[in-house]
C-alpha cells in the first residue's frame, strides 16, 4: 500500500499518479518497487520560472503506445541490445511501456515519456 505525507488525505488510483501542492510547494508522485529493495533517492531539480512568467509549453503530440509491456532485463528492448549501465543516461519513449522486473543500476539520467 502506499502512504501518503503525513497530515495529507490522497486517494491513490494508480502508479504514476501525482499530487501538486503549489501552496506547500510539493509534488507527490507514486513509484511501485519491490519490498525487499533497500529505498533510493530520486533527484528532482526545478527551474524557476522569470518575473515574466513561465513561457507556455506545448502539449505533445499524440502516440499510440504500444499494445504490449517490454521487459527492463530484455536486452533486445534497447538500443545496440544492451542494458543500461552504471551512469548511464535512460529514455523511455513516448511510445514505450516498460516493466523494470529488475533492480537497475544507478543511472545519470531517467527521462519517462512512455509508461514505466
């Protein structure tokens, strides 16, 4: 089951949902892993915005996802058929939807568009 911060009310539907709170100045977002992993820290780093305001941000194009889930151990669902490595910068694309049936190795950078 998943918690949410203490003193909050949430009603979690699924992996990926979030929650924004712009007077506390959080974002909450759901992550399932596995229960016998040890915890890891995910870094988010916010940009602001100038006194200007936000420029406005286009809303991606539509993609289909693909009607079946890619295994994260597979070797054959990445490019050259190489897992990911120590470091290593990952993209999940828009059209991508991947289960992580393993524990991956620390990454640089982890960059979901599609469904993990």
């Amino acid at each position: 089951s998943t918690s949410a911060p203490t003193g909050t009310a949430y009603h979690w539907r699924d992996v990926g949902d979030e929650e924004r709170n712009t007077t506390a100045g959080t974002l909450t977002v759901v992550f399932q892993g596995r229960d016998d992993v040890d915890i890891q820290s995910i870094r988010i780093f916010a940009r602001q915005c100038p006194r200007a305001g936000c420029p406005e941000v286009p809303a991606p194009p539509m993609m289909e996802r693909e009607d079946f889930v890619r295994l994260w151990s597979d070797t054959t669902n990445w490019p050259d058929n190489k897992l990911p490595e120590y470091n290593d910068d990952v993209v999940i694309p828009r059209t991508w939807r991947m289960k992580m049936d393993v524990e991956p190795p620390p990454m640089g950078r982890l960059t979901i568009q599609g469904e993990l």
